[in-house]
C-alpha cells in the first residue's frame, strides 16, 4: 500500500466551470423540450430534437462527465493531470461548440457555423484526449479501470469526427451512403463507446468506494471491456462497410450487453461484500440509473422489428435521460461538494469547526429530485410511446422542475462561502 500515489486534483478554477455550464444547458434543453414536445412524437431527424439531443450529448452529458473525469483521472491512474490548461481548453471550446451547434441544428441551418462547431467539438475532445492518454499512461501500468478511460477518450475523438463529417456532409454531400445510416453508427459510438466505457471504468471505481466495498473478480471488467468493444466495432464496420441486416444488427447489441452484463456484476458483487449496508438518496439513485440501461437493451429487438420511430425515440430517451441524466443527478453531489469543501476548509480540518462536504447542498432538494426523475422518465416514456404530446408536455414540466431544483442545488455549492461553525 505504501507504494500507492494519489495525483494531485487540478485547480477547481479548472473543474468547476464544467459543473455549471452542464447544470444550466440541463436547465435550457428541458426548457426546450416544454417548448416543443411534438419533437418526440416525430421522426428522429428533426431539427429541434437533433438540438435537444446534442444538447444532451455535448452540453450536459459530456460536459458534466468531462469535468468529472478531469478531476478523478489523478486519482484512478494515481499521478497528477498531465496538463490543467488543456482542460480548461477542452472547456472553451466545447461550450462554444455547444453553443453554434444548437442553434445550427434548431434553425437547421446546415453550413460553416454547424461545420465551425463539429470542429470546436473536435478539438475539446482532441485536449481530452491528449490529457488522459498522457496521464494514464495506460500502457506502462497496467489496469482495465485505465484501459477502459483511455478506449472512452479515443470513442469520444471518433464520434466527434465522425458528427464532423456528418455536418460538412449535409452542406457538401461527400458520402455515397444514407445519411441516416451513418448517423446511426455516430450516436452509437458515442453511446457505446464515449459513454458506456466512461461510465464502466469510473462507475468500477466509485461505485466500490462509496459503498465500502469491493469485488476480487476484475476479469469481468476485462470480459466487458473485450465485449463492449467488440460489439461496437462489428456493427460500426458492417454498418459502413455491408449492408447489415437487423439480425446481425442484434448479434452486435446480444454482445455489447454481454459486456454490459459482466460490468454490473462486478459492481454487483461489490454491493454484496460492502461495509455501508444503508445506501444514501444518491446511490439508490445510481442504482435506478442502471436500470434505464437496461430497460434501453430490451428495446432493442423493438428498435430493430418494429417499423415504427417510436421504439427509437423512446430507445433514446432512456439511455440519455434514463441511464446518463440519472447516473449524473446520482453523482453530482458525491463529488462537487468535496471539491468546493476542499478549497475553503483542507487547511482548517481538525483546527477549526467546519461543515462537512454534505452540508454545502440542500439534501431536502436531493430527494425531491429523486421522486421528480421517476415520475418524469415513466411520463415521458409513456407520452413518446401513445405519442401523446400532452402526456410528452406534462413530462416536460416534470424535467424542467428537476432541472431547476439541480441547477439551484449545484449553484449553492459553487456559490459556498467559507464559514465556520461555532
């Protein structure tokens, strides 16, 4: 144990500006989508969906994971962030990639300011990308928690390239094949490989150390690893390559899952031999996320069978809103309160009276939180499958009341003051 290295965190000037842009693109994209739930009960290439949903990607999703990262990637490869101005860059330029892409896709005005933001995106994830290779020094040292953030930085450069010459395509047509196909082999690079691995390595992680426990069987992470990468690089080159028929297509889901199944039992087997027996508002939370991914897999024959843009749309809406928003509302106060507290109180622990990293949120705001995600993911799964705009419009409220109470949790924290306890 004394050879253990803890890397130092980057400054919180570096992380923090993450946490708040990701809570208020929350905030804008549930405003959007009250303003026009129609956009769920239409096909999926439409304009203000094709918004929402890079908005969900890139501006909260990624943006909030990213700043994450950024911050845990000293302590999962125990050395310090090789550069904290390139991830301040990755910053700038996805915010401003964000920015020019929703508008573009909302007013769906294809051309060099859709172009101008592929390419800010590309680059944030191009800083991304150098920053972890060159702090996991993945091959040196040896660990599929490692491994699995590396194989997620390379997915997330490759999506972004990929969404690139998708959007110089829809100005100046370049590809020979359907544009709708190769939009489909994008998002599941993204989903399958930026977030899916992410999520697995940092969640085999976390998971484990917030509950107190642990698992001593690591070859299921590298049984999902081999599996998840796999699947995705089959359906990825028959998707561009051949014509992939939809029980191919199913081969490649059956695997992914495999991959996704080995993952849960190692956090599985981590919550059976855990210390914390009473898990807090926030794991239960984490926990109904895994559901989301689950209930997204056994979509897929629906997805594939069914010759209706519901079965996709709903499909989608459980991944990003179900899986990912949910992982994130789950996480969120594990780890911005400790950073804040970190900055006002390290020095003062064990001098002075100081409140814990738990009392810099509201955790009455927490558990409405939780009870608003459950109420607003099964209306608005509900309202996309009747394809019922009304039932889409009353979720929307729901998310846009959630949104709200995250974004005013998240900005007490990162407006904290420094104070002592008397």
């Amino acid at each position: 144990m004394s050879n253990i290295h803890i890397g130092n965190a980057p400054p919180d000037k570096v992380i923090l500006p993450f946490y708040a842009t990701g809570a208020f693109v929350f905030w804008l994209l549930c405003l959007l989508l009250l303003a026009d739930p129609g956009s769920l009960t239409q096909h999926h290439f439409n304009p203000h969906l094709l918004a929402i949903v890079h908005m969900a990607a890139l501006g909260w999703g990624t943006m909030i994971i990213m700043g994450a990262a950024h911050q845990l990637l000293p302590v999962i490869c125990e050395r310090d962030l090789f550069n904290p101005v390139l991830a301040s860059v990755s910053w700038y330029f996805l915010t401003a990639g964000i920015i020019f892409l929703a508008y573009a896709f909302w007013n769906m005005q294809t051309g060099w300011l859709m172009i101008g933001g592929g390419v800010l995106v590309v680059l944030s994830a191009l800083a991304y990308f150098i920053n972890t290779a060159f702090t996991g020094s993945v091959f040196i040292h040896y660990s599929v928690v490692r491994v699995f953030i590396f194989s997620s930085a390379f997915w997330l450069l490759f999506t972004t390239l990929i969404g690139l010459l998708l959007a110089i395509n829809l100005r100046y047509v370049f590809f020979t094949k359907n544009h709708l196909e190769l939009l489909k082999l994008h998002a599941h690079a993204g989903l399958a490989g930026w977030f899916l691995q992410l999520i697995t390595g940092v969640s085999s992680k976390l998971v484990p150390m917030f509950l107190l426990g642990k698992s001593d069987k690591e070859k299921l992470l590298l049984y999902a690893f081999i599996l998840q990468n796999a699947g995705l690089l089959l359906f990825l080159f028959d998707g561009y390559f051949l014509e992939m028929p939809a029980l191919r297509m199913f081969v490649y889901a059956v695997l992914v899952a495999a991959g996704i199944t080995c993952w849960l039992l190692y956090l599985y087997d981590a919550f059976r031999n855990r210390v914390r027996k009473k898990a807090d508002i926030q794991m239960k939370q984490t926990f109904l996320s895994f559901l989301g991914i689950v209930i997204a897999i056994l979509l897929v024959p629906f997805v594939l069978y069914a010759n209706d843009p519901r079965w996709s749309i709903v499909y989608g809406a459980f991944l990003f809103m179900g899986w990912i928003t949910g992982l994130i509302l789950g996480k969120t106060f594990k780890t911005l309160p400790f950073i804040v507290w970190n900055r006002h109180y390290k020095n003062l622990s064990g001098k002075a009276k100081i409140p814990l990293p738990k009392n810099l949120y509201s955790e009455g705001l927490v558990q409405w939180q939780f009870r608003i995600f459950i109420a607003a993911m099964v209306l608005l799964a509900a309202g996309i499958l009747m394809n019922n705009t009304i039932i889409v419009q009353v979720a929307s409220v729901f998310w846009l009341l959630l949104a709200t109470i995250y974004l005013l949790n998240v900005m007490k924290v990162l407006l904290h003051k420094k104070t002592l306890l008397s």
